[in-house]
C-alpha cells in the first residue's frame, strides 16, 4: 500500500513531529510513499530539501496550487467546481483557512498523486503514547502506521482512528456554572471529565495491553488513516470560518461530518485504542493551569467559539429539531458564559451568547457552502474514477 503522511500548519517551520514519525515507520519497516505538507503562510524551504532527502515531498500552498488545478482541469472538473474546492477567499480577506478546507487540499493531493493511504498527523502529536507504569506515567514507544494498518487492510474497514494520551484540551476547572456551559456547548462528556479533574488534572492515558478495539463514528483528525478508495462512498471535510464581534473564528468538527456520513455506510471506521501522545499545551508534562496561563486561557476561548460555530450545522446534519435545541442553549448559556468569565476573569467570555445567536443566523449560509462542496467534491471523485489518475 502507498502509504502517505498529511500535515496540516500555517507556517511550515519545523520538521518536528514528522522526522520521529517517518522514523518510527522505518524502525517497524513501513515504507512511506509521500509527506504532503499543506501550509497557508510561511514555509523555511530549507527543511523541505532536508526532509527531501528522507522522503517525496509535496508542498501544497493553499490558493496557490497551479499543478493541482491543472490536473483537476485534465479531468475534466469544471472551473466552477475547481474554485469550490480549492479556492479559499477567507485566507485572503482575513488570513484564515477552514480546518475542512485545509484537510481536503492534503485529500486532493493524495489522490491525485497515487497514494492509497492517507494518515493525517498534527503538529503536536508524536508516534509514542504515555502510560502508567509502577504508579509512574512514562512514554512508550508504539509502531503507530502498523496499529493502522492491522485493521485499515481488512475490506470492510476505510477508516482507523484513535484519541490521543496527554492533557485534554479542556484543561482542569471547576465552578459553579460549568455544567450549563458545556450543556451549551454540546460538550457533557466534558463536562463529567472535569468534575473530577482534581483527581486526574484531565491527563488522559493509554490502555496498553489491555486494548479495546471497537468500531465508532467518531473520527480525531490527527490521529486517523484513512484508505482513499473509500472516498466515492464518503463526503469530504467540512467547516467554516464565522464573524464574532468583528473577529473571524474557525468552527470546529470538520471531521464529525465523515462519522456522521460513515453511519449511513455499511463500511466501518474503526478505533484502535491507540492513544498517541497530544502536547496539547506545548508544556507537557506541566499541569495546564487555565487561571494563570494566558495562552491556555486563549486557546479555551477560541475552542469555544469553535464548539459554538459548529453546532447549528452538526444538529441540521443529524436531523434534529433546531429551535428546541437552540432555545435550549440559549438558556444555559447565558448562565455558563457568565459564570465562566467570572471564574476565569476574562470578560470575552460574555460574548458567547451572541456567537451563539450569530451561529444560528448563519446557518442557510453554511448549509449552501456545504452542498456545494459537496456537489463539486462528488463530481471530483466521479470525473477522477474515469481519468485513472
């Protein structure tokens, strides 16, 4: 199988974390096909010819892919279909790139170029997990593509995936409110984590030998492989960028749209209980504090607002009833976002209610991004079935 590596960043600056994982694929004897980098800003092409050395590269600069979209053109793609696709004006406007958007170029990419096996990988994350071992969390080293592949080379499987060890991205907190909060959030798993983060400050850990492979629709799109013949049976990723309060913020959940459509299949997404290890904060092993660190605070914020701009379209998606459900959040978020800018002193947290408000009012808009998207994703598929690559 031509197994290829995806990252996803907006400056490429460092060959961290893909040198250990293309090592950690040679130690267990996998050959990697290609490492396609997808980058939006900046990139030190000085550690492109380094890494060169190792492996076949493709750099793919989002809104400027003149190869790409001269083979979309010899397939037959029309240009209209073409600019859904590829081009990004939220890059342009207001230098952002939806996560969809960005995942998708990496997909293109891949199958344009003969790849069988695309792994995604993000910059934070390492081909080793953290285990407690003697009452001591330690690292261990896994064979990270070969856990994929035990279970991606079976038929009926398209899709491998796994959660992550490390600290969650919700650091710990405790405050009266919070329930409400993550309520509006469509975040309760959270929620029960956290009342008891005192205990386990949300450090997540490894099963180890005690492994527990079952089937999900949930897919974490740093830790996923997936086997690119699939994709005439399933959607591309999907998100979008929102305005609040003058500030343009990306949703979050790109990836929930393939779980969600992965349900409708009789083909399985399979989780294979390898929780490679997330620094989350950059700072691992230091307990995130959230009170006190800035940067932590930031990133809550920001994943919020993400949670927020997702949720009208992840609820449309499922089919559920959108005036109960947001009548809903609106009541507790006012009681969560109030409480929360109280515990953590930080008064931006007053403006969830009206992201909220801003999410729902977008909704028409992003349903209509989405099946255009989906409309030119799929004309892509069919017109590059008849072309052959």
């Amino acid at each position: 199988m031509k197994i290829s590596i995806g990252v996803i960043t907006k400056d490429f600056n460092s060959l961290e974390p893909i040198d250990e994982f293309l090592e950690n694929a040679s130690k267990h004897n996998h050959k990697i096909y290609s490492v396609i980098i997808v980058y939006s800003h900046g990139c030190d092409f000085r550690l492109v010819e380094s890494l060169e050395k190792k492996v076949k590269v493709f750099l793919v600069k989002i809104n400027d892919v003149p190869e790409i979209k001269e083979q979309l053109i010899m397939t037959g793609l029309s240009t209209e279909n073409i600019e859904i696709l590829l081009n990004c004006p939220t890059l342009k406007k207001y230098g952002k790139v939806p996560y969809g958007l960005n995942r998708n170029y990496a997909l293109i990419k891949a199958l344009l170029s003969g790849s069988e096996v695309l792994v995604f990988i993000d910059t934070d994350v390492y081909p080793r997990v953290l285990v407690k071992k003697d009452d001591e969390v330690k690292e261990k080293e896994i064979d990270f593509i070969g856990k994929h592949l035990e279970y991606l080379k079976k038929e009926e499987v398209i899709i491998t995936t796994s959660d992550y060890s490390g600290y969650y991205i919700i650091p710990p907190m405790s405050f009266t409110g919070m329930k409400e909060l993550f309520i509006s959030l469509q975040k309760e798993d959270a929620y029960e984590l956290l009342r008891n983060s005192d205990e386990h400050n949300c450090l997540n850990l490894d099963n180890d030998k005690k492994r527990k492979i079952f089937e999900t629709d949930k897919i974490l799109g740093g830790n996923v492989a997936i086997k690119l013949s699939a994709l005439k049976e399933l959607p591309p990723f999907f998100s979008t960028v929102y305005n609040v309060n003058g500030e343009n913020v990306l949703s979050r959940g790109e990836d929930t749209l393939l779980g969600i459509k992965l349900k409708k299949s009789d083909k399985k997404c399979i989780d294979i209980d390898t929780k490679i290890f997330h620094n989350t904060f950059g700072n691992y092993p230091e307990v995130p504090d959230i009170k006190k660190d800035k940067s932590i605070k930031d990133r809550f914020y920001y994943t919020c607002l993400g949670w927020i701009g997702r949720n009208p379209f992840l609820n449309w998606l499922k089919g559920e009833d959108i005036e109960e459900i947001k009548n809903r959040q609106k009541k507790y978020i006012i009681i969560g976002s109030n409480a929360g800018a109280s515990y953590l002193n930080d008064e931006r947290f007053l403006i969830l209610p009206e992201a909220l408000e801003i999410s729902y009012h977008n909704l028409e808009r992003v349903i209509s991004e989405y099946k255009n998207t989906m409309r030119a994703w799929n004309d892509f598929i069919k017109k590059l079935e008849k072309w052959g690559g």
